[in-house]
C-alpha cells in the first residue's frame, strides 16, 4: 500500500515534458522541425521506422511526424506496426510527404493509421499549429487521467480508512463483550456510589446478578436498596467503614447480604475514593466470599478435630498404661492374697470398673485414629440379618427400623467388628433422637467421585445413611457433635463419643461421616466407605492378641516341672506398669531382666545375646521405640522371638513390625500375655 501511495506521489508532483516524435531520413528535415516546434515540446528525431519503434517502446509520445517515403521501413509499414502495440496504438499519427495529394495515396495513409497529412515543404505556422492541437490534447488527457487517478486514490484512501474505523469499532465492541462476559462470569462486580448515606449507586456491573440475582437497573432506581438488604447485624459496621473513607481514603468491609433467592451470602467490599465533577463518590468491587469462608470453617474444623484427636490419642495411651498397671495389680492380688467374700467383690468390682475404662479408651482411640483395624471386604447386604436380629429388639415398640440394603452394593474394605459398632452407634443416636417413636431406615447406594474434596479422595465409595424422623441437630451444633465428650442428651444420658467413635472409624478406613440434619424434619447420618476391589479379602494372617481374647485356664499358672520357660527382656518407660508385668511374669515362673528404656535394652542385648530367649518391649518410648529394639535384636540373631506392647495402634509405625511380631494392646490381663510369650517361644 505504501508503494501505491508513492508512486501516486509521483504521478502527481512529477511534471514530464510533453515529447513530440519526428521520424526522417532527411537530418534537414528534423532540424527545421525541431525549429518550429521549439517551445511546443520536447522533440525527439528518429532517422528510420526500427528507430522510432525503438523510441516507442520505452515513451510515450503526444504526436508522432512520420516521413512517408524512408529506406527499410517506410511510413506505411511504420505506421502499421505502432497501430499494432498496445502503447501506442492511440498515439495520433501525421504523415510527412513530399508526393502530391493523389487520393488512393492518402487513403492508403489513412488506412494505415494517420489522422492528418502535412505536405513538404510544409508550411512552419500549419505545422506549429497542427502540433499543438495534439500537445493540447495530449496535456488536456494526462491531466484528466491524473485527476482521475487522484481521485481514486483519495476515495481508496476514504474506503481504507473508513474500513479501517469499522475494522476498529468492531474490534472494540468485541474486546468490550469479551472483557464483560469475563467480568459476569467472575464472581465479583465493579460499582459506583455516593460517598454520603445512603451511598446510592451511580454504576453497578453486570456482575452483581450472578452475584445477587437482581439487575444492576435495581440497585441504580433505589438508592436505599443496597444497603437496605444487608444483614442487621453487620449494618452498623459496613455504615462505619463507608463513612470512615472519606478519612482513610479507602474502606473495606464483610457482611451477609440476603439475596433474590432470601439467602443470605457473604460479600466483601473494598474501595477507595475518588472525585468526580460533582463531587466525591467511592469506586469499589464487590465479591462473594460465602464458600472461602465455609471453606475456612471447614478448616479450622478439622484442625480443631485434628488437635483434639492427638490430644485423646495421648490421653488414652497414658490412661492405658494406668488401666494396664491397675490391671497387673488386681491379677497380683488376687494371686497372693486370699480374699473374703466382701474382698472378693470389691476386687471384682475394681476389675469391672477398669475394664469399663479400657472401653473407654478404646472409643478415644477410634476418634483419634489409632485404634488397630483389621479391614477385609465386607458386603453391606450380608450385615441386614445381624443388625436386625441386634437392633431391632433394643429399640422398642415405638421404633420401627427399616434395612434396605440390596445385593448390588459393592463390598467395603473396613474392620466388619467397628462397622456393626459404628452402624449401631448411629441406630442408637437415630433412636433417641425420636422419644416419641418413628423409623429409622438404612439404606446404601454405589458412588464414584472423580475429584479429592469433602474429605474424600477421588475413587468409588459405598454410602450408608441411615435416616431417623426425629427432633433434628440445630444447624450451630451439627460440627461439633462430632467431638468427643459432646453431647446433646440430659446428664447422664451419654459419653459424647458415640459419633465421635464412627468418625474416627470412618476417617481410618479411607471414607468419612457426613451430617444432614433440619431441626424437626430428622436426621441423616452417612457413613462413607471406600469401595473393597477383591470379592474376598482375607484378614491378614498376624499374630494379633486382643486383650481378653484368651481364658485363665492355665495360661497364667506356673510352669510344670517339665516345661522349661524362655528368659523374658521386658523393656518398658513406664516404671509401675514395668515392675507390675515383671512381677506378674516372675510369679508365672518366668525369669525376667527389666529395663526402662530402648538404650539400656540395646546395650543388654549387645552384651548378652544369647541370655534372653524372648523380648517384650513397649513400642512408644522416647528416642528408641520398641520396633528399634526388636530389629537390633535381630541383626544379631534372626529369629529372635518378640512382642510389642502398646496403649495405641500407630497405623505408620505399626506397620513397619515384622509380621511374626505379636501385637498386644494395653491394658491387657497377665494370662493373656503369658499366653502370647509362650506362643512366641514355640515359633522360634
């Protein structure tokens, strides 16, 4: 286009001489008429047709003085051959000739392409005035054909650039939908308002429907409108911080403001102030922080749950060293002393109390997620018989419970023992949420979750709620009944770790708990479990013993004469609870080497490797657990038997045991780990 422009350029500011061709044998003819037409234009001779051809291929000519009778070419044929070529087919032609006026003579010119004869000798004024006629001429057409030109150019120029200004209007029209359809789509809005009460606004984006579900039109026709729907409580504050802008120069604020749907969402609103022809008014965005802030919640929850798990978990270690040690003492007692009926009863009573706390401790453990779980793949319809053969009678005739279960639920990878207490768990909380009766119906559905979020990963899970028709859960206390210790019933009704128990099971077997509740509309528990891939899991084969699982008859006796008892290395940092066992062990005739720590156990073992047949060793002490213990042990001898003695089941750590590694949680009864011990010795 550039290139164009300049060579218009050129066209119009260059002036080329007019040239006037005079083609002659005779140099004493194109002197004389270079004479005559001296001042008419510039002329150009040529002394032969191949010359003047030569001329007319690179000029062009205003008219052209063609000798008629010429050597080679003559100007018949000259003429013949100029009609011929495009460039100067229309250059006007006149025949010089000295032949008299014989018509067939110049009808043949004519038809060769002259417009006029000149006879020599030609008179100088005829010529000079037949010349400029075509110079005339000539000059009139390349000037007409200059302004033509300019004019096309010009009204190029004027199609270009009104192209050019649509080509910019639609451009921005379209980066002006584009930037608006990017600020709708986000959730914020940009607004106008007054710097004085009530702050009406002059401009408001069409971002605040997605926002609010009013039209920016509603909030401009009302001045009162925007601050009149924001919550009551917050209506102070946000008046406040507007009003202090015209100090700070800027505001920001938070509040509830309730929606077209009668929601009320959360907003924040910053801003600053800015002076405009009339005044001063504040320029600001608007965005919607409901779900940061529910996101923030949920948060904070979790890692108040989380805080009070390690708190409980550490608690109910420390507690079943206690119970362990009270345990041990009761068992060394009733060993030793010989008990009256009364004595026998208050010892029986002290047993039974104790073993209430390990239970106890046992439902702290399931919250904090350090309770020992022995997940297989359990199929949810396989539990409808056992749970209404155990529920259903419980209940009472006000309750009815409903099992709709089907056959095409996939199985679950969790413990089958803690799913029948937590499902329990959740019956029993549904049947005291309905003191006046109603039903309680369980029901199960497949779910596939192809994103992490709500506390679950990304993968299929089974979803068991069960329903109850009773009071409902207000919606403040629906986080926190969840806790442990926090409960809604009277005094006395409850321990608070009912839900917190289910909880801590479900968070431990992959899923989750989720709470839907309307106060007096009912209650929706729904207990999320990961989906088992195998039709049959099998439990894993460990040497696992649960306290209580094995009798007194005979497992704590002394040995016989015959059976030779292996050397016990007792290793424990709790000093009642490691003389208590030492004891114990003693009296069942066992010889044992106590230590209250990792280091003195290593350095004992290191010393005397072949002195000690079997290690019992606490797992959680300081600097050197009792997984360290046990694999020094067995750099040295590959075999050595062991066990591990635990208040809680550390799911990371404990896995890192050997598999032929007993496990036996605290508290425990003395026949049960000598019943362990001896198991121990048999396998090496």
């Amino acid at each position: 286009m550039a290139a164009m422009e300049a060579d218009n350029n050129e066209l119009f500011e260059k002036s080329l001489p007019v040239r006037v061709l005079a083609v002659d044998d005779d140099e004493r003819n194109l002197l004389a008429i270079e004479e005559v037409l001296d001042g008419v234009g510039q002329v150009i001779c040529a002394k032969s047709g191949e010359e003047a051809l030569r001329f007319l291929l690179k000029e062009d000519f205003a008219v052209i003085l063609l000798d008629v009778l010429m050597p080679g070419l003559d100007g018949y044929e000259t003429a013949s051959l100029i009609r011929r070529r495009e460039r100067s087919n229309n250059t006007p032609i006149i025949f010089l000739t000295a032949i008299n006026k014989e018509e067939a003579h110049m009808l043949r010119g004519y038809d060769a392409g002259a417009v006029d004869y000149l006879f020599k000798p030609f008179d100088p004024v005829m010529l000079r005035s037949k010349v400029m006629v075509f110079v005339d001429l000539y000059e009139k057409t390349r000037e007409i054909e200059r302004t033509a030109a300019r004019e096309q150019l010009l009204l190029e120029r004027a199609l270009k650039a009104t192209s050019d200004k649509l080509d910019a209007e639609r451009a921005l029209r379209h980066s002006e939908a584009r930037q608006e359809t990017i600020l709708a789509s986000l959730p914020i809005c940009f607004h106008a308002r007054a710097a004085q009460a009530p702050y009406a606004a002059s401009y408001v984006s069409k971002g605040v429907e997605r926002l609010t579900g009013f039209s920016p039109d509603r909030f401009i026709a009302d001045p009162d409108f925007g601050i009149g729907r924001v919550h009551p409580a917050d209506r102070d504050a946000v008046t406040r911080s507007l009003s202090a802008a015209h100090e700070t120069g800027s505001y920001a604020c938070e509040f509830r403001w309730r929606c077209a749907n009668e929601e009320y969402r959360i907003f924040f609103d910053q801003g600053v102030v800015a002076r405009n022809g009339a005044g001063l008014e504040l320029l600001g965005t608007m965005q919607d922080i409901t779900e940061q802030r529910h996101l923030e919640g949920q948060l904070l929850q979790s890692q108040r749950l989380d805080a009070i798990g390690k708190l409980t978990g550490g608690l109910a270690h420390d507690f079943n060293n206690l119970l362990a040690a009270i345990l041990s003492g009761l068992s060394l007692l009733e060993r030793q002393v010989t008990l009256d009926g009364k004595a026998a009863q208050v010892l029986d009573m002290t047993r039974r109390s104790a073993s209430q706390g390990k239970d106890l401790i046992q439902r702290m453990l399931a919250f904090s997620r350090r309770q020992e779980l022995k997940p297989v793949a359990v199929r949810m319809s396989s539990l409808g018989d056992t749970m209404t053969g155990l529920v259903a009678p419980i209940l009472g005739g006000l309750v009815r419970f409903d099992w709709h279960v089907g056959d095409d639920i996939w199985p679950v990878h969790a413990d089958p023992a803690q799913l029948e207490l937590a499902l329990m768990n959740l019956v029993f909380n549904a049947r005291d949420a309905m003191p006046s009766g109603g039903t309680i119906s369980v029901r199960a559905d497949n779910r596939s979750i192809g994103h992490t979020g709500q506390g679950l990963g990304a993968g299929d899970y089974v979803r068991l709620a069960v329903e109850d028709t009773g009071t409902g859960i207000a919606a403040d206390l629906i986080s926190k009944v969840i806790e442990p210790f926090f409960t809604t019933k009277p005094i006395g009704k409850g321990t608070g770790l009912g839900l917190s128990t289910v909880y801590g099971f479900a968070k431990q077997s992959g899923g989750t708990l989720r709470i839907d509740s309307e106060v007096g509309h009912g209650t929706t528990m729904e207990l999320w479990l990961p989906r088992s891939r195998g039709t049959q899991d099998a439990a894993k084969d460990e040497p696992v013993f649960e306290s209580g699982s094995v009798t007194n008859s005979g497992a704590g006796l002394p040995a016989t004469a015959e059976e030779q008892l292996p050397t016990v290395l007792l290793v424990d940092d709790s000093q009642s609870l490691r003389e208590l066992t030492a004891m114990s062990l003693r009296q069942s005739g066992f010889d044992v080497t106590a230590f209250s720590g990792g280091a003195q156990a290593l350095a004992a073992i290191e010393r005397e490797p072949e002195r000690f047949d079997v290690i019992v060793t606490d797992f959680a002490m300081p600097l050197i657990s009792g997984i360290d213990v046990i694999r020094f042990a067995r750099s040295l001898r590959a075999d050595w038997p062991a066990l591990i003695v635990t208040g809680y089941a550390d799911a990371e750590k404990i896995s890192d045991r050997p598999p032929d590694v007993a496990l036996i949680s605290k508290p425990f009864e003395d026949a049960h780990l000598v019943a362990a011990i001896r198991s121990a010795s048999r396998r090496r």
